[in-house]
C-alpha cells in the first residue's frame, strides 16, 4: 500500500521506515501503479487524501508485511501492521465528503548502536508508530480535494516525534474514469526546522476495463526524484493481477519490482503482494479490505 520503494541502507530511508517500501497499505500497489491517482476509501488516507471524495462505503482495511529471504536480498528483519478506515458523511454524488483516519507500526528489532567514535553501545530497540487524519470533499463531478495531517513517533537513537500536513486534489476524467490525474504537497510542520515539502504526481488511464497503466513520481528538493510504473489486468471480475517497477535516482542506486493478486469476493478484498529494493530487501504482505 505507500507506494513507492524508497529504502536505502537499512531501516530508515528519508526518514521514513521500511515499510514505504509497500506502502501503509498492501492494496495500493494494485490500485493501477498510481496511489495518489487512482487511490479511494481506505488507501487514500495517507498517499492523497482527496481520493477519500470519492468513498462510496464505509471501508476497514489492514495489512501485515514482513522480509521473506527467499530471494537472499539482505536486509533488517521486521513487521509492520497497518489499519486504515474511511468514513462517508453524506452528501449527494454532487458533493460527497469522507473522512479517513489510518495508523501503522512497525517493529525493527534490534539494530546496532554507535557512540561519537564509534564505539558499539549494543542493539536497541526500533520500533516506529505513525497516526493519520484526512478529510476529502467532491465539490463537482470527477474532482476530489483534500488535506490530511500525519504524526510519527520512532523509538529509534534520539529522534524526536515529528508530524507532516498535506493538500492534494484528484481529477477523474471522460466516461469511466478513464484518465485520473492528480498532484500532492506534503509539508514537514513540526520538528524540522529547514522544512522541504514532497511533491507526488500521479496518472493512470484505462486502455480497455480489464487493462490499464499508471505511473506517479515523487520528489524532494535537493534529492532525486522517484518514480514507479504499474500495470493491471483483470482476467476475471474476481481477479486482479498487477505488476511494476519503482526507481530512485542515480545516487541511491535503486531499482525495485512488484507483483501481486488481489480476490475480490462482493465487497471484500484480500491482496498477496510481493515486492522489494532489488539487492537490499525483500517483501512479502497480506491485506484484507471489506466496504459496508
């Protein structure tokens, strides 16, 4: 689910835990290569919460991720949980607006410690909870915005809590929603005196209903852009398959690749998905979604 692959070096990566590598929720990386695009209801909450305009029904998902090994990639063991709802609050199909909340943690086990000289004080205990709340609104047919704060508190070395607010909007255009397009600003606001906002862009376009692509990228200034391609195909109305690959600039040296299923039984959903960092990581996760 968050989409694009960003580790690099262990655990933390821009100041964000591994789990970014699937994203908060396993269901995005299957949701046409683009969160921030094509993204509503529960997997909107943290990658563009004006996706959240577009919830038809109240949403619970959940997602469980952990590295495999099977591929010998070398990387720190962990877990990480994530939860997510969104909440319509009425509204015509003219105007509707939800609500959406999500919270992941993480568990990194033990890394180890240095002090100034490099001296090694032992493993410490890494684990990692971030907390979201977003609200999307439709104020006119095929175009959502919204705004969404989200805070983190890392048990790791002597980082301090720290929080982040974000403003996006989501076009879906011609009949169908066969093009979506959309852009997000993500600003550091707290503990972060030289605060440089994120920007993500996204699209996705359906070529036949059962097939589309999309493609979204993200940059920091003064970092290198990222960017993720995916493609999706249903060969059943019950089965969705995607695929993809996310890049990272050149000094980070990244080049990772998705695939995954999702069974989709009325209005439940359960996604396996397999991704990583090529060399560095290696990913499994299950996620299961239900709308009522």
């Amino acid at each position: 689910m968050l989409v694009l692959p960003v580790v690099a070096g262990g655990v933390f990566a821009a100041g964000k835990p591994l789990y970014s590598e699937l994203g908060g929720l396993t269901q995005a990386w299957l949701e046409i290569g683009s969160t921030v695009a094509r993204g509503e209801g529960a997997l909107a909450v943290m990658e563009n919460p004006a996706g959240l305009a577009f919830s038809r029904h109240f949403e619970l998902a959940a997602s469980a991720q952990w590295p495999t090994g099977w591929t010998g990639a070398t990387g720190s063991e962990f877990v990480a949980l994530a939860m997510a709802a969104s909440i319509p609050m009425g509204g015509s199909t003219q105007g509707r607006h939800a609500l959406g909340v999500q919270g992941i943690w993480l568990d990194a086990g033990g890394l180890s410690s240095y002090d100034a000289r490099g001296n090694w004080l032992g493993d410490r205990k890494t684990t990692w909870g971030e907390g979201a709340l977003s609200w999307g609104v439709r104020l006119v047919p095929g175009l959502g915005l919204g705004v969404g704060v989200r805070v983190a508190a890392p048990e790791w070395a002597e980082e301090a809590p720290s929080g982040a607010l974000c403003a996006g909007l989501q076009a879906r255009l011609f009949p169908g929603d066969r093009l979506a397009l959309a852009f997000l600003v993500e600003s550091p606001w707290w503990d972060d005196p030289t605060p440089s906002p994120e920007l993500r862009l996204g699209a996705s376009f359906r070529f036949l209903p059962e097939l589309a692509l999309g493609a979204e990228s993200r940059w920091v200034p003064g970092d290198d852009p990222q960017a993720r391609l995916g493609l999706t195909f249903l060969p059943l109305r019950a089965l969705r398959l995607g695929a993809g690959l996310a890049l990272r600039g050149a000094t980070e040296d990244g080049l990772g690749a998705f695939f995954g299923l999702e069974l989709r039984l009325a209005r439940l959903a359960i996604t396996l998905t397999h991704a990583g960092a090529v060399g560095q990581s290696d990913i499994l996760a299950l996620g299961i979604r239900h709308a009522w």
